[in-house]
C-alpha cells in the first residue's frame, strides 16, 4: 500500500510536508549533531525549538498576552482532573453535557471535587436527545459566582460543535473549552475563554502531548493537594520545563504550526474546512442512503458521523472504502455507524474521493 | 557537523539503527497506509505495536507473570507524586535520599501525604556526604510495615548507583525504586522490588513516557482522590489505554528493546556498560588532573561527573570538547564541573574518543 486517505478520528493524519522534514530530520536536526529526540531539553537547540513553536502558535490564534501556553502531558483526558484541581478552588463549577466527552469531563470532575471541598454542578445535559443538538440558552441558568464553566466545543464521537459566539454559554464566570478535535481548524475568539485545552493527536502532532492555553490570573487557584507536575503556575513558571517536557512531539506540534502558517493560518484553514464539511454533509442530505441525525446548527466541521439506511451494510461499506484507499471510516464502538473525521490535514481530494465512494456505493448497494 | 558522540544525561543518545528505521517508516509503517504517528491506538497496527513492546520488555527484564507493565505519561517526576497515591494507602512509607532526584521524590511525596492522612519518613539522607557514597545498612532502619521503601537506585546528577543485590535494603516492604537512568543497562532481579519505574529518555526512548513496573497486588491501594488517569489499576486493566496513550514514543521505546535483543541483551549491555565506565574511571584515577568524588563502590556506570584539578579550565574543556564531537558534558548546574552520561546507546567508541580528548587535554593544559 502507500499512503491513503485517513479518517481517524485520532490519532490522526498529518501533514505529509510535516512527516518529510521530520523524517529528514531524524538523525540531525540543522546543525545540532543529533536528533531532536536525542537533545537536552535545556539546550540551545531545543529552546529555539520550543519558543518558536510558542510563538507560531500564539500568532495562529492572535494570543492576547495575558494568556499563558503550556505544553504539558497525559493529553486532554488528564485536563478532566487537573482543571477542576487547579481552577475549583474550593467552590462550584457548571458542567455543559453536549457529549461523550463532556460527559467524561464532568463525571471525573464529579468524583474528585468532594476530596477538594469543591462541588461540581451539572447545568444542563443533551442527553435525551441522544445528544443530536447543543443545548438552547433557554434551557439552562448559569451561576454567575461559578469557579468556572466547563464545556467541549466540539464532540469527537457525537459530532456536534459550538460554530458561532452566539451558542456559547454567556456568563461572567471563566469558560473552560476543551477544544481537543477542533483548535486551529478556524479563527477562535480566545478571549471569551479563561481557558482553553487540547490533546494533540487530532489537529496539533503526536498523541501525548496536550496544549493549555490559560489566562494569567487563573494561574493561582491550585488545591493544595495537587501533584507538583499538575500545577499550572507551576509549569507557566518553568515554560512548561518543570521536568523533562514530552520533546518530539513539541518539535513535531511547531512543524505542524510552521504548516499552518505557510498555509495561510486560520482563515484559510476555515475556508477549507467549511467547504470539505459542506461537500460531505451535501452527499449524506442528498441522498436517501445516508443520513447525519445531528440538528444542522449543531453539526461539526470535524467530526462528521453517518449511518447507512441498511445497517447491515456497514461492514461491506467499510471492507470497499479500505480497498479505495478510505481508512478508519468506523463509528465509535459507543455509538456504532460510521464516522468520518476530516481535520486541517485532510486534504479536499480526500473529502472528494470519500463522496466519490459514497455515491458509488449507494447506487450499486442502495 | 554531521552525528556526534552525545553525552546527555536526557534526553539522550538513541542507537542510530533505530533511527533510521524511524526516519524510514514515518510515512509509512508496513503496509498501514500512514505513519505510526497517524494510527489509532486502538487500531490492529499500534495493538500489534504496544503488544509487541511490552513482550519484548518482559523478555529483556526475565518479568515474573505477577508484573504488570505500564506505559505511562508524565516522566519519572509524575511518578513522585503517582507512588504515594496508589502506595501509601493511609499508611507511612520510608525514603532512602542519596542524591539529587531520591531527595525530589522525598520533598514531593512529604507535600501530598497529609491530604491523604497518610506519612512519609526520611529513613537516611546522604546528604551530608555530598551524596557520595550509599548508604551503609547500619545506618538506618526502616519500618517493617512500611506501604513501601522508596530509592533511586541511580542518580542521574549524583553519579552513585545500587549496583549490587547486597545493597539494597533488606526489608519485608514492598521497594519501590526509580531506576530512570540506569533500567535496561544491565539484568536487574525484578523480584527484589514491588514496584520500578523509569522516564524514557535515557535508555527506553523518547521523553514523554514513564515505563511502570509494579507487582499486582499492589494494584488496589489508591486513595480516592488519585486522578482518573493516575491509578494504576485502571491503566492496568486498559493495557495502558485508558486515554490515547503517548503512541509515537512507544513505537520508538520498542524499537529499542528490539535492537536490545538483536545485540544479545542485557548480559550483553553489562559487559559493554562495565568496559565503557571501567575505561572512563580508570582515565579519571589515573591522573593527576580529573577527579571523581565517589566513593568507588557507589559510583554509577551510567552518570559519572568529574573535576577538574583547575576548575577555570572547564569552560576550555568543554569547547575543546565540542570542537572534537564530544557534546554535553557539563556537569549538571546544581553541582558543576563535569558528567559523561553513557548510556546504552553510547559506543565504546565514543568513551574511547573521550578519554583520548581527555588525555590529550591534562598533557597540554594540565
């Protein structure tokens, strides 16, 4: 085989102009004498390496400087414990249920906040929808003396995002955003957020690493018992370097924010993704063989799930698109179907060759 | 410049044979159609490759069945705060301090224990020799119903290492050891410990991943407030896969323990380990102008630092030393002077061309 079209909805593809210069770059990096995996973290070459990834990714998403980035580990999963230990502070915090992630994000929330004398509050839950829409600002109330406002912006598995300002949660407690599946893949209005994290593995780099991005004055609101590697203030005070940070995948986040760039940043990134989604929710509404549940406000540019007509199909649909070059087009196990996720490195002839398929397949099996 | 003879204690030099099949397969692993950064980690490509890992680690390490292996996130420092949240289930655990990182994971375990009603107890520091020399077994006494006894059995800064079986502590308690800089140097008898751990960036991989070795029926004592990710039987329970795992660093650890093998093992790596540091030392005491301070049955093989005679002269040496393809001996900046760390990965090539620099530097500037 060589190299095919891969909707795995993370880890996920990359840039292949990313994976050819780490590639050449293997055995040495310029003219460091060895690899980027080989180098002290607290060398001149790695330094250059980690601020120039920062600062590529501040001017990505325009930064205000009161924001603080940290490059950390244990990926957007450990960020479900560490913002309550780092942000309750022996208070209350609004959980925003929209999905399988959310969920995950509040029940962990749920369990640890007792130990802290913290309390953790669900404000509103899509759950009987199947999660299929966000929620309707008339359905919630917000506590307006809230720690924080827990929400993800996009759903990996349920595929449903927060596309316009308007649909997010208006308070004057922080927002915390686990954008974990849809950062740099649009301009963001950082500054609505207090905080904002990712994992890596879908549109930064290597799974393993995990982005934080977290406006100064939440830096000090840490439970006492937190571990020493989990404290914010911590590691915005080390430059993420309280030990031995998680090196490759910082060099291979900054190649892929030196892509971005090259490519036009963000606005350029919207306009691709916009147009890739609408090809692929266009082929799944023109057609009486696929079908996407999700209410169209709430559909995510992301993470695109469909389900045939004939579920009995699927394992056929899935065997024809491997054949085609069309991998991981499998729903998740918790909600079955079939799923397609399309991030920055997903190029539009991957889109077209999915819809290509698709059509096919329908005329002949449908 | 081209590849260079790296002496970083960590990250630090990887064996170019892995390298270069990295470099390889980043586009394409096998025939999976991308990389192995861009594969699901629940996929049958990366199952294949962390089942893999794991099988040849327990053969490099001869791992008795009832132990459970770990691929976790954080590094070895995570684990200064993970060993008592599972371990010390309410109860005291004794620490060994013989240098720099014992002393990190003493200071960090003392900070969570209260939160977790539960003690922990200097049994021996040291210290006051300069982190010298070891312990002698009259020195201290440990707690017979410790949770557990925990010792670096090499310190990466310090250079003194627990080289031999009657070293160690004799104790009915479980010992937990950080064996970060010296794990897969030598065979080690595993059933000596309840628990090992070690970050990857000196002789397992990249850095980013902690390799956790710990003996089942120590899997159920965490405290309740342990975060989701931290518990060590839900991660063994997962395969290591409670969240996506940090994938990339794993393929690359198991491409190391598979060029281990290749090479003949870890009997084989003593061997090369005791002629590497016997040649190093041995240029060391028999001059006038370099010193070791160790005691010489506590120094590492690993991490050997030294001094020169004038210490003005450092700065000279470690030019010259660049200058000859010798990179990253300074000593670390909490002690000074000088350190070779040669690891696994360095060849007895590099030691030779070393000692020759050094040599050459005590005849003209001595």
């Amino acid at each position: 085989m060589s190299r095919v079209y891969n909707f795995s909805a993370g880890p996920a593809a990359l840039p292949e102009e990313v994976l050819r210069q780490a590639a050449e770059e293997m055995l040495e990096w310029r003219d460091a004498g060895c690899g980027v995996m080989e180098m002290s973290h607290r060398g001149r070459h790695f330094t250059s390496i980690i601020e120039r990834a920062e600062a590529d990714l501040r001017a990505l998403l325009a930064l205000p400087r009161e924001y603080k980035v940290l490059f950390l580990q244990g990926g957007g999963t450990q960020q479900f414990s560490q913002v309550p230990m780092n942000l309750l502070a022996g208070g209350s915090a609004d959980y925003l249920v929209t999905g399988a992630w959310s969920q995950k994000a509040f029940d962990i929330a749920s369990a640890l906040a007792p130990n802290m004398n913290g309390a953790v509050r669900l404000a509103v839950s899509t759950a009987e929808s199947g999660f299929r829409r966000l929620p309707r600002s008339d359905e919630y109330t917000l506590n307006p003396r809230a720690a924080y406002v827990h929400l993800c912006t996009n759903e990996t598995i349920h595929g449903v995002e927060f596309m316009s300002p308007e649909q997010l949660p208006d308070t004057a407690a922080p927002l915390v955003a686990d954008m974990s599946s849809h950062i740099l893949s649009r301009p963001m209005e950082v500054s609505r957020f207090g905080m904002i994290y990712a994992g890596a593995q879908k549109n930064i780099g290597p799974s393993g690493l995990a982005v934080v991005i977290v406006r100064e004055d939440l830096l000090d609101r840490a439970w006492s018992g937190t571990p020493a590697l989990m404290k914010y203030r911590a590691m915005a005070d080390s430059g993420s370097m309280l030990n031995t940070p998680p090196t490759y995948s910082i060099y291979i986040a900054g190649l892929v924010f030196q892509w971005l760039l090259r490519e036009g940043g963000l606005a350029e990134m919207e306009t691709r993704n916009a147009a890739k989604a609408k090809q692929l929710y266009d082929c799944i509404d023109g057609s009486d063989f696929y079908r996407n549940e999700i209410d169209p406000a709430s559909r995510s540019r992301m993470n695109i799930p469909f389900l045939l007509a004939d579920a009995a199909l699927e394992a056929d649909f899935l065997a024809g698109a491997e054949r085609a070059g069309l991998l991981q087009l499998k729903g998740h196990k918790s909600v079955g179907g079939l799923r397609a996720s399309i991030y920055n490195a997903m190029p539009p002839e991957g889109v077209a060759a999915l819809v290509d398929y698709m059509r096919e397949f329908a005329r002949t099996r449908g």
